[in-house]
C-alpha cells in the first residue's frame, strides 16, 4: 500500500512548495511569501522525489538545496524528533552524496572528526585514516554539545573545504556540505557556537512542527529511517558540481543590486541595537544564497526579493545585540533594516 502511494505521488506533477497555505505551519507560513516558484526542471524532480519521504517540509527541503547548492553550510535549531536526521539523509540519497553522521558529546576528540595518522610497523611510515568530516554530506548532530576545541576541528574545513593534520593538508569530496543541528531548549552541558563559527553558516533555519493533517498523515505512514532506502538518485555528485558552478558564475548581479546589499549591510554595522554587524563573508553569503533562489526559479540575473525573502534566514545568525536590547527579536530587527533600505527600481 506504501509503495503503491508513492507510486501515485511521483506520477503527479505539483508545483513547489506543495502544501497549500491553508495547512502550513507557523515557520513555513513565513515562507510562504517567497511566492517561490521552481522552475528548473532539475530541482523540480528532486523535490517531488523528497516530497514522498518528507512530510511536511517542504520549506526546509527548499532552504536546505539552497545551502547545498550555493556551497554553504546549514544550521538547524530544532528539538528533538522534528526530523533533521531524515532530512540529511534524504538529501545525501537524493543526489548520490556519501553521508557521514557525527553524535557530538562533551568527550568528543577533534580527532573524532578529522581523522589521525597511526603508525604502521610494516611499512614504518604513519598513515593517515580519515574520518566521518571526509564525506559530501556530513551531519553534525547536537553541535553545541561538543567543546570548543572539537567545534574548532570543523572551521577549516567549512571555511576552506580541507582539513591540515600533522602539517598535511587533505582536500574534502567535493560537493561538501555541512548540515549542523542544535536544540534550543537545552541550557545544561552545552557550549554555544561563538560568531565566527556562526558566520561560517550560509542559513539557519527551523523546521517547526508539522501541521495536524500533515502529522497525521506521518502517523499514517509510520515510515522509518529504512524507508529512505526508497529515495531515488535524481542526480549524482558532477551533477552537483555543474549546478553549484552555474549558480556561482552564471547567474549575473548588477551594480545596483550589489549597492543595495552594501546598504544593508551598512545600516546593520551602524544600527543603534546591535553591537556587531553583517561582515564581508556575511555579505558574499546573502549573494551566493540569492543566487541559488535566482537559480531555482529559472532566472539567470538576481533580484532584490531573492535577498529580501532569504534575509530571515542569512543575517540573524550573523548580528549580535547590545547587552540592553536582548529581549529584542533579531528576525524583528533584521526586517525593521530591510523595511528603512529602499529597493532598487
């Protein structure tokens, strides 16, 4: 009956996102006023792929390709069971990726990611043994569990796409994308990211809980983490690689669009609440995100609303309030910034 279901849904054609305004959830709903329409073909089939397997997400699914294919990295603050291990899988089976997941805890080693060289009696020589970071798609679960010094082993390798051990240097598969987890509501035993590695994070996002009908329709299923087995390969890493070339070279910004950005990263380095502003990596993250949502709704040149509608997701994360403004939302803050920047013509 399962297969027969998904059978049905891969034969329909849908536009994205699939859901209807009417049963979106509190986050989606915000998402909702993209309008997004996806119009590249190859997209398209990897969202209606997904949208068998993944219930309710298909916002996150959106924002998620997004990261992936504008060479990003993602963070996800969620509780527990919202299904961000099911969404990284499916995302490495979709697209063909080796997948690696790392559980983080307070004992975790830096060396329990980047992997270390041991001493081989035959050859005489040490030889390096990889770890889990060495895959396309690496899930990082529970980030701020981990201590400083083991969070530190992942900024080389998010910045620079490779990680030096022993004075070598190792390159990363590519396509490499991080996709990091956190839960909001643990304040014991915890180690908060601090805002350089936050930068380092093209989005952040929140998957939220599912709408009723939508959860009902999960308990329906009652699929499990083998169900994703099903998930078929729409395209393999070349692929991946050809995309994220396409996006970072051939999707033009013109000068306006580019004086527009550098307004609103001014106005969040002098707005009276924030001690810390957008910085430079900040600002060629919000253009590489843009370019992507350009990208997937079949345009070859960006547009102020590809900014605008990702603003929610690209610059929270990256300002830091005055100690007096805590209580304030960033998202609140960043949309007041994004309300006194007038949009180019």
């Amino acid at each position: 009956m399962e297969k027969k279901v998904a059978k049905a849904k891969r034969g329909a054609t849908s536009t994205w996102p699939v859901v209807r305004p009417s049963i979106l959830t509190e986050v989606e709903s915000m998402a909702y006023m993209f309008k997004m329409e996806i119009k590249n073909e190859k997209i398209k089939r990897i969202l209606d792929e997904l949208s068998v397997f993944l219930f309710g997400k298909d916002v996150a699914v959106i924002l998620t390709l997004i990261a992936c294919f504008a060479r990003g990295h993602l963070l996800i603050e969620d509780l527990p069971g919202m299904g961000k291990t099911t969404l990284a899988l499916a995302m490495a089976r979709v697209m063909d990726l080796s997948f690696s997941r790392i559980q983080c805890t307070s004992d975790l080693l830096p060396t329990d990611i980047t992997g270390l060289s041991i001493y081989n009696r035959n050859s005489g020589e040490f030889e390096f043994h990889p770890g889990p970071i060495f895959n396309n798609i690496v899930l990082v679960d529970e980030i701020n569990r981990a201590t400083p010094k083991t969070q530190s082993a992942l900024l080389e390798a998010m910045g620079e796409k490779q990680t030096t051990i022993d004075g070598k240097t190792y390159a990363h598969p590519q396509p490499f994308f991080i996709i990091a987890t956190q839960n909001p509501a643990e304040h014991y035993g915890i180690f908060p990211l601090p805002e350089s590695q936050m930068d380092r994070f093209l989005m952040k996002i929140s998957l939220g809980y599912p709408h009723r009908e939508q959860e009902k329709q999960i308990l329906r299923q009652a699929s499990s983490r083998e169900d994703l087995a099903q998930v078929r390969n729409i395209m393999a890493a070349p692929e991946v690689l050809e995309i994220q070339d396409a996006i970072a070279h051939k999707v033009y910004v013109s000068e306006k669009v580019y004086d527009y950005i550098l307004q609103i990263t001014e106005a969040t380095r002098q707005h009276p609440s924030l001690l810390t502003g957008i910085s430079t990596r900040g600002a060629l993250a919000v253009i590489a995100a843009a370019k992507a949502r350009a990208y997937f709704c079949g345009r070859d040149f960006l547009i102020p609303e590809d900014i605008r509608e990702l603003a929610e997701y690209t610059l929270p994360h990256r300002i830091m309030l005055k100690e007096e403004y805590e209580s304030l939302d960033r998202k609140e803050v960043v949309q007041s910034i994004l309300a006194s920047v007038s949009s180019p013509a």
